[in-house]
C-alpha cells in the first residue's frame, strides 16, 4: 500500500502538454524556479521530492565531502553539487558523524536528553570529520542562485544560523522553505521550533504545514500501548501573496509563478486556486499564460483528488475531504 500511495501521489509527466495543458506548463517553465536542499547528503532532501517535475534547477549541498556525487534523478534540468556546508561563517568546522548517517551534525549530540528515547543509539559519535564551511549568501553568489526560490533544510539543529547566514536571500528572494525544527534539544545549543518560527515571521514567512516526528521513549514495553513523545517536525513556510503583491511588476509576476508552482508541488491546491482568482493578479497571469490557467488548474485538482480518494477510501470517508478541519488526533489508533 505504502508504495501504491507512493506512486499515484507522485507527479509524473511523460508529456507536458497532455498532463498539464498549455497554461500550466507554461506558468511552470516561466517560473523558473531554483531550489537549494542543504542537509541531505546524496540522497533527496525532504519536501522537494514533486519539484523535479515542476522545477529546472537544484543547487545540492552535500554536508560531508566525502560523499560522492552522482545524478541518480535524471528529472532535473541540472544539478550543481556543492561539497561545503552551510554555517554562520566562513571557514571550517567539526562534522560529527553519528551511527545513524542521517543524524550527523555541527553540533554535538546532547546525551541528556537523547538518552531518554529508545534510539539514544543511533545518535552515538562513530568519527568527526573537518570540514568547509560557507555562508549562504556566500555560497548563492559563488554558484550563481542568488534568485532561489525555494530552500529545504534538514541539518540536525543548525537550521536557525544557516537561515540568518543568508537573511538577506529571504528577504528578496525565497518564496519557500521546507525546514527540520526540533522540540527537544537533541544537539547542545541548538535553535528550537520557537526561535525558528519567531525568526521567519518577522521576515513574513507564514507556517503552512507541520509534518510530526514522534520517537519512543527508553523505558517502551512492546507488550503496553503508549502514545509516542514529539521530538521534532519539518514545517512548510510560504511568503504570503500580500507580500508578494508589493514588489514590483515583473518581480512580482515571477514570484507568484514560483508560489504557485511550490502550492502544487506540496499539495496545497487552494493556495495555488487563490493565486490564479485575485485581482490584478489574475490578469496578470492570464494575459502570460492564457484564460485557461485556472481551467486547467482546476482539472488537475480533479484528477488528483479523484487518485487521493481512491487509494485513501479506507481512511477517508466520501465527505472527509470536505472537511474544515483535521485532527491528528481522530487518526490516533491508524
């Protein structure tokens, strides 16, 4: 079932026009849009996996050199890896790597806390390592992506000085951000889920989505049910079209594309619906990309739910997306 979902939630395009329509595959190609994943090693960063078929340019930023490189997903238009990690600033730095590769980080594991849950051993220091550190403004103007779109962060507590190194792109440039915050200090001295989420609303950002990760704590017994303890969770932020809206015309019009392609991209189909219906905005778009954008925005939208509903039936009752509101919490026992 895991990989059915997989495979109808996923976006595939054999042919840009026969999926999308002219207008939408218009808008996507005009929007241009540029992502950086900064965490992920060689593997796909989280929040991003749908834009390789909506977007034409990743930057990749490996944390550990000694990765190699290799384009394994050949749905991007190009592919720029970059072998230094993102930090406050320039320089070089002490990569902890941990048991579990995907838990390594600038910053050291705090036992205290991570000895409270069962998996306190993945976070076990195997080796450190050197290695280069770039600020993220740095890095855009050394490889070219001062005009990013879209950032996906997964760097086990140094979100926060990796966002404040390059403020100045968030500002003028990100539309959105894909970002890991933590509730417990998991790593000694790293930023929390509040400063993360104080940090980006002062710069506008508005929280579309949560994504919960719950662990289990150390005295677990498989033979007695209990509710796992949230640890952590990656959040969605968009800049917000009133914002947008201030910029100048062509700015503008860019990027309302590209927030209009991460809405897709991340499912957020009123989002993208809203986009293509305000005033001036509409024409705006419409005169770029012709009458039918919201047409054909509106079939995709049915296909998709048609392909949600359908392999969702079990969870899902016939009035369930309709719904105002959902609850973790009435899916308690799934």
């Amino acid at each position: 079932m895991k990989h059915q979902l997989k495979a109808i939630l996923s976006i595939k395009q054999k042919d840009d026009g026969n999926i999308y329509g002219d207008s939408l595959t218009s808008i996507f190609k005009s929007s241009n849009l540029k992502i950086v994943d900064i965490g992920s090693g060689n593997e796909m960063g989280p929040g991003i996996g749908n834009f390789s078929r909506l977007s034409n340019y990743i930057n990749y930023f490996p944390c550990d050199p000694t990765i190699n490189s290799s384009d394994n997903n050949k749905t991007w238009k190009s592919i720029t890896y970059i072998q230094e990690a993102i930090w406050s600033e320039s320089g070089t730095k002490l990569l902890n790597i941990t048991r579990q590769p995907g838990l390594s980080s600038l910053l050291e594991p705090n036992q205290s806390v991570i000895n409270t849950f069962n998996n306190h051993a993945d976070y076990d220091i195997k080796s450190t390592l050197t290695i280069k550190t770039i600020k993220l403004t740095e890095a855009a103007e050394k490889y070219k992506f001062m005009d990013v779109g879209f950032l996906s962060l997964d760097t086990q507590g140094s979100e926060l000085e990796i966002l404040m190194s390059g403020q100045s792109l968030l500002e003028t440039s990100v539309s959105g951000i894909y970002i890991e915050t933590e509730f417990q200090e998991l790593y000694k001295g790293q930023s929390l889920f509040s400063d993360i989420d104080t940090y980006l609303r002062k710069l506008g950002f508005v929280l579309f989505d949560v994504d919960r990760v719950l662990m289990r704590r150390q005295n677990y017994s498989p033979k007695h049910y209990s509710r796992k303890q949230i640890s952590h969770c990656h959040c969605l932020y968009l800049k917000p079209i009133a914002l947008i809206a201030e910029l100048n015309k062509d700015i503008m019009v860019n990027k309302l594309e590209q927030l209009f392609v991460i809405a897709i991209a991340n499912e957020h189909y009123d989002l993208a619906r809203e986009i293509c219906s305000i005033e001036p905005i509409r024409n705006l778009l419409f005169e770029k990309h012709g009458k039918s954008l919201l047409d054909q925005l509106d079939g995709y939208i049915y296909s998709r739910t048609q392909a949600i509903k359908h392999i969702t039936r079990k969870y899902n009752p016939e009035n369930e997306l309709l719904s105002p509101l959902y609850k973790d919490r009435k899916y308690r026992y799934k």
